[in-house]
C-alpha cells in the first residue's frame, strides 16, 4: 500500500486536525502532521504544505489558508465547527474516519483518484 504524507489543517490544531491526524497515522499507516491557521504562521503552514503529499482540511472555509500552487493535492474532509472540545472525542474519531473511507484515498488498499 501506498503511505502519503498528509497534512491536516483546522484552527488551533489541538482537537480536529490532531484527530485525523491519529487516525491518519495509526489506524491507515501514513505520516501525518496537525497544523493550524491560528495556530501556525503562514511561513510555517506553507513549509508544511510544501513538505506535504496530500492536506485536508476540516472545512472548506479553511481552504483560504492553502496557498494557492498546492491547492491541486488538498482535499476537504467537511467535519464542521468544533464541538467536540478535545481530539480523542469519540464521535470526532467516528466523523474522521467515516470520511477517510468514503473519501477512498488514504484508507487501505486504495489509489489516488480525483
């Protein structure tokens, strides 16, 4: 199987991109980093974008934080506003995942296609 480097971006990177993130990496076997647009500086989050195969983000109101020559390999997972209050909560994890296997690219035995 193909493993990616997967960028996950939303506001603080503390509860939905860390959530996929984890399961990114420990569930679906793929390095993956957490960022986020309030979090990090935009030198910051275009280096990680540069270093990355793939970003997605949480919502598509983030997508304005992508810089615009690597919006080709982001992906929008539409997980919506936090509610969840930390990263582990078990409906976020179910949110994650259920739109890692519907999206189709980054679960196993799986290929990219647009």
């Amino acid at each position: 199987n193909m493993k990616y480097k997967i960028l996950t971006l939303c506001a603080g990177a503390n509860v939905r991109s860390v959530g996929l993130k984890y399961l990114l990496k420990y569930k679906y076997g793929h390095e993956s980093l957490a960022c986020g647009q309030d979090a990090n500086s935009t030198e910051t989050i275009e280096m990680l974008c540069n270093w990355a195969d793939y970003i997605i983000v949480v919502t598509k109101d983030y997508l304005t934080f992508i810089p615009e020559k690597y919006k080709d390999r982001t992906f929008c997972y539409e997980i919506g506003a936090d509610r969840f209050g930390y990263a582990f909560h078990p409906e976020l994890l179910e949110i994650c995942d259920k739109l890692i296997v519907e999206h189709g690219v980054f679960n196993k035995n799986s290929m990219v296609i647009r």
